[in-house]
C-alpha cells in the first residue's frame, strides 16, 4: 500500500477534494495525510471526516526548524519548504513502506499504486516526474525551474529513501525562493541531478504521469471511453492518462476558468477538452459545496506561489518583447508560446 501526503490553505482546498475524490475512484488501498496550511482548513478536513484522508493540524507538524525560517518566507515558499520535511514527518511518525509527496492539483485517472509496482520493478528507492517541456523551450525551462517537477515524489522508507530525503529537506530549510538563476527554484531544482547522483533515484516511464500544460502539446488522443481511460500518444509511445497536473488554472467571477493551456503552437484542442471539461465540472460542485456548507469563496487569479509584476505601460511591454526576442532563446521562446499565447487567447476559457 501506497502511502500519500500532501499540504494546501484553504484557497487550495477545492482543488484537493476534487483530487481526492479521483484517487478514491481508482483506488482502494491507500492513506492521504494533509498538512493544513491554516486553521479554517483543517476545520473543514475534520468536519467533513473522510475515512482516507487524514488532516494534520500545522502547529502539531512545525518544527524549531520550520519556525525559524517561516517569517522570512511567503506562504508559497514556506509550502514549498514543508514539502520535504512533510515527507519525512509521516516516516517518522506513521513508518509507512513507501510514502509519496503529491501536490493538491493532480487529478488522478489510475489507481496510484501503480507507481509502487514500478519503483518495485526498477528495485528503486526514490522515483521523481520529469517535466518533459517541449522541445522548443526546453533548454531554458530546464535551466530555470528544473528539469523534475515536484508533483509525484515517491520515497521508500529505507537507508536510501531516508538518506536523500533528509538531503532535500536540509535544503528547502536553507533556501526556497523562485530565483530562475539557474540554481534555485522552490523545492524543485535540487532534483536536478538526483538520477545521475544516486543509483537508486529514477524517472518515471509512465508517459501518462504528469501531463501538463507546459507538455500537452506533445499528446494525442487515440480513444475515450465515455467513463474509461484517455488513450494518447506521446513521442511515439502508447500511454493511457495516469494523472494530469491542473496547475495554472484562474477564475473570472462566476463559473469562467482559464485554462492557460493553449500557450503552446499544436496543443490538441479536443484532448485539452477531454481532460479540463470533466475535472472543471468536478471542480466546481466542489466550489459550490465548499461555497454552501463552509462559506468558502475561492477565485484565484494568478499563481499564488510566484510574484506577479504588472507591466503596465505599453511602451515598457513593447521595448520588453523586443529585448526578450534579441536572443535565439528569447526568439524560440516568443515564436512557440507568447506568439500563441496571443492568438489563442480566445479559444483558452472555459464555462461551465
């Protein structure tokens, strides 16, 4: 049995539910723990006393540790800081076999044991989710936020899983910030070289974990059943859909989403369709029950983990663009994504 954690605040607590209501379609053995980034969101996980799903309070998980760099961080980088230490709290505390690190907006589409079958197969202590940009950008996203996504990352509590998890933990204590240096990115860029450093940390080969939209555009459906598995391909490979990354999405007032999918030149409008429709409709009964039963009221409209600077003069945007596609990558980067991003504005929002 797989042993899965988590942590999300209350703006991300609708996305989560609607997360674990897929794994529990798939899935039948298996523990959710969830750190509660704020008391009115554990409130609500101890209220609602799902039988899987079990609700960590935050002051019974901080440390002296944790404590001492938490004022100097956003709630975005102080989250990104506890992912680790999250980890290795539930070895600790509950000594599972095998515990996985899961970020709240995945929508699971397979039961998620599947990656200890894997892990087992490969005779691997630590198994991680390689981005997979596409290949007109990947040379500079790579460099800038990382080559591995921190959305599946799955420990085998034995010397190996331990020895490296109390590695990365040290290092979300000494620095989580989103730099885009080439060195730091949140919690992330320190899996860099994990493959190649250690003999027991591998990619994943599912093709069907982590789709997303920074990778949508290199698959294609091959079928759907109406309540089976979406059936794709991917740089020659058969997968089927094992879970999908929603990260991006923001809400107008109302029942409008932005999908932020459509930034890249050959994402499959039909596929986008078959993924965000279905988990959009989930999403906000989710919303409304949330909304109804708890007064909780969520309109995201920017990614809350990363600054956002408002250009607002024309003319600085205008010198901006120029400045950016003087470069080859700054060109590349252009032509494949704020290019598309322009002309596909239109087709990106979804009502529900």
């Amino acid at each position: 049995m797989i042993t899965l954690c988590t942590l999300f605040n209350t703006n991300y607590i609708d996305k989560a539910l609607t997360m674990y209501e897929s794994i529990e379609r798939y899935t039948k053995d298996y523990v959710l723990y969830v750190l509660a980034m704020d008391d009115k969101c554990f409130e609500v996980l101890e209220d609602m006393a799902w039988s899987r799903l079990i609700p960590i309070k935050l002051s019974d998980f901080e440390n002296e540790q944790l404590l001492k760099v938490k004022q100097e961080r956003s709630m975005g980088e102080y989250c990104w800081t506890c992912s680790a230490s999250l980890v290795n709290y539930v070895m600790e505390r509950f000594q599972p076999e095998y515990c996985a690190y899961i970020d709240s907006d995945l929508y699971f589409y397979d039961d998620v044991n599947c990656v200890v079958e894997e892990m087992k197969r490969r005779n691997a202590s630590v198994m991680i989710t390689g981005h997979r940009f596409d290949k007109c950008d990947e040379k500079q996203k790579v460099w800038q936020v990382g080559k591995y996504c921190v959305e599946f990352n799955t420990f085998k509590n034995d010397v190996d899983g331990r020895k490296l998890l109390d590695i990365w933990c040290h290092q979300c204590l000494e620095y989580c910030r989103c730099d885009g240096d080439g060195v730091h990115w949140a919690d992330q860029k320190y899996l860099d070289n994990w493959p190649v450093d250690y003999s027991f940390v591998v990619e994943t080969e599912n093709w069907g974990a982590g789709i997303a939209p920074w990778n949508l555009a290199q698959y294609r459906m091959v079928s759907r059943d109406e309540y089976g598995p979406i059936k794709m391909n991917c740089r020659g490979e058969q997968c089927q859909a094992f879970f999908y990354h929603f990260q991006g999405i923001t809400f107008e007032e109302g029942n409008i989403a932005h999908t932020n999918t459509m930034t890249r030149w050959g994402v499959s409008r039909k596929l986008r369709d078959a993924f965000y429709k279905p988990y959009l409709s989930h999403l906000f009964r989710n919303k409304k029950m949330l909304y109804e039963k708890y007064g909780i009221y969520i309109v995201i409209k920017h990614h809350p983990g990363v600054n956002q600077v408002k250009q607002r003069n024309i003319i600085f945007k205008l010198f901006h663009i120029l400045a950016t596609i003087a470069t080859s990558e700054g060109f590349r980067l252009f032509i494949f994504h704020r290019l598309p991003s322009f002309l596909y504005k239109k087709y990106d929002s979804i009502i529900e």
